[in-house]
C-alpha cells in the first residue's frame, strides 16, 4: 500500500514503531533510523513511550534521574513542549521516557479520551518537526493504543524468523480495529526484516512470505544480525556514533533513505 501525504502541509508525519513481541530491534530501529534521517537533514522528533526506556537510555540519558518524561504528558497533561529535551545531536529531539510508565496502563483507565491523550498533546508541536518516531512497548495495551492513535503510519521491525509472521497477523487485525474505531488514517507505513542472517535459507524464507502478504509494505532494506548493533546502546550511542563502518551502520542509513523516499 503507497504511504498517503500527511495530514497538513508543514506537519510531521508520525510514525509508530511498534510490534507486540519484544527482542525485534523496535527500539534499535526506532533510536537509528531517528538519527540517521537527522542526519539527512530532517527534523526529527523521537517519543519513548515504553516503561522500559531503552530509547532513552540509548541516547545517553539517566532514565531515573530525568525531571520529566512523556508519563507527564500523557497522565498529568504536562505539555508535550516541556518534556522535550534535545538528544545532543543536531536535527534529533526527544520525549524521554521514566519508569513510572510502568504503573501508567492502570492510571490511564479512568481518564478521559484516554487512547488520544498522545495525539492532542503532539498535535500542539507536530508543525515543529518533518517527522516523529515513537518508540512503543512490546505489548498491545494503552500506550500502544495512544501511539497508534496518534501516527500516521506504522513502522513495523520484524524478526526474521518463522513466529514473528503470526505476530504480525495479530498487529495487522489489531491496525484494522484502531482504523475503524479510533485513528481512520492509519496504515502500515513499512515493514523492516531485522536480525537478518544471510548465511541461513530461513531469512531468505521469511522474506519471500512477507513479500507475498505485504508486496507493498516490505522495506528493501534488512537490518543484519549484528554485535556493534547490541553493544551501542550500553554506550549511549547509536549505531552512527558507535561504529559509523558496520553493516548495521549502513543497513539504518538505507532505511532511512527508504523512508525519506516513501516521506516525500
């Protein structure tokens, strides 16, 4: 399926990088393909909304000592412009994340318009940016729901093995329900093969199945099954910074290339 406009003209185009299984590279491919487009030139805002807050952690901030997080926003009301911090890299801004997300789930609940609480507080900066990533957790609940209720588009990293197809149906029925109820503009943006291994038939395997359900939606770019790739983040680096020569390196900057195409 073609990625539609965005919504205005001189909006960002919002897109959520979210699939329900964890260990996928989500957050390795929401942190890097964020630098790489600022590199490219582009504005960019990253939102971590998982309690887990490996974005946040992997652009080098303390998680248990930040003043604010996106918690703020989405269960105080903070405005969003409060809780952006810059990432220290030019072209990069982002809504960290705190481990009181963790407990947000519940405190969501009773709130209203709960499930657009992102979207009306993202609306208010969206005209500041090209484009906005939000990092999601490994679940299917609120805060997912929130971010799919404010993208545009879903960005999809999926692991390059024979189980993470059925995830991959179950997040596709889950898109539909939030198109119909909650967020009509919403589609799969692109689907990226991570932890790819060229030297197995399985790979290669999984890829041929996902092109033939999603011819539209597969990314050309694959993410390799890479070391520099893991140990960046305990650096508080992104792959650019870490090891600029990897193959990790180069496969993020394709698939940024690849996004500022389908973006433009």
């Amino acid at each position: 399926m073609p990625a539609r406009e965005a919504t205005d003209v001189g909006q960002a185009r919002v897109l959520a990088i979210a699939n329900q299984k964890g260990g996928v590279g989500k957050t390795t491919t929401a942190v890097n393909l964020g630098v790489y487009l600022a590199a490219a030139g582009q504005r960019v805002l990253l939102i971590d909304v998982d309690a887990q807050a490996n974005a946040t952690s992997s652009l080098g901030f303390d998680k248990h000592t930040l003043p604010t997080s996106i918690y703020n926003t989405l269960v105080d009301g903070k405005a969003l412009a409060e809780v952006i911090v810059p990432s220290g890299r030019a072209g990069l801004d982002l809504a960290p994340a705190s481990v009181q997300l963790a407990g947000a789930e519940v405190e969501l609940v009773p709130l209203m318009a709960r499930e657009h609480r992102l979207a009306r507080a993202l609306d208010k900066v969206r005209d500041r940016y090209d484009v906005v990533l939000i990092d999601c957790p490994p679940s299917l609940g609120l805060l997912t729901l929130n971010a799919l209720a404010a993208a545009d588009g879903v960005v999809i990293p999926l692991q390059s093995e024979y189980l993470a197809l059925e995830g991959l149906m179950q997040l596709r029925q889950t898109i539909d329900l939030v198109v119909g109820h909650v967020n009509p503009r919403l589609q799969i943006f692109g689907i990226v093969l991570t932890m790819f291994d060229t030297r197995t038939n399985l790979s290669g395997q999984v890829q041929q199945e996902v092109r033939q359900h999603f011819p539209g939606e597969l990314f050309e770019t694959v993410i390799p099954r890479s070391v520099r790739l893991s140990e960046a983040p305990s650096f508080g680096q992104s792959i650019r910074e870490y090891d600029p020569a990897s193959r990790g390196a180069r496969a993020y900057e394709q698939l940024a290339a690849e996004v500022r195409r389908r973006t433009s």
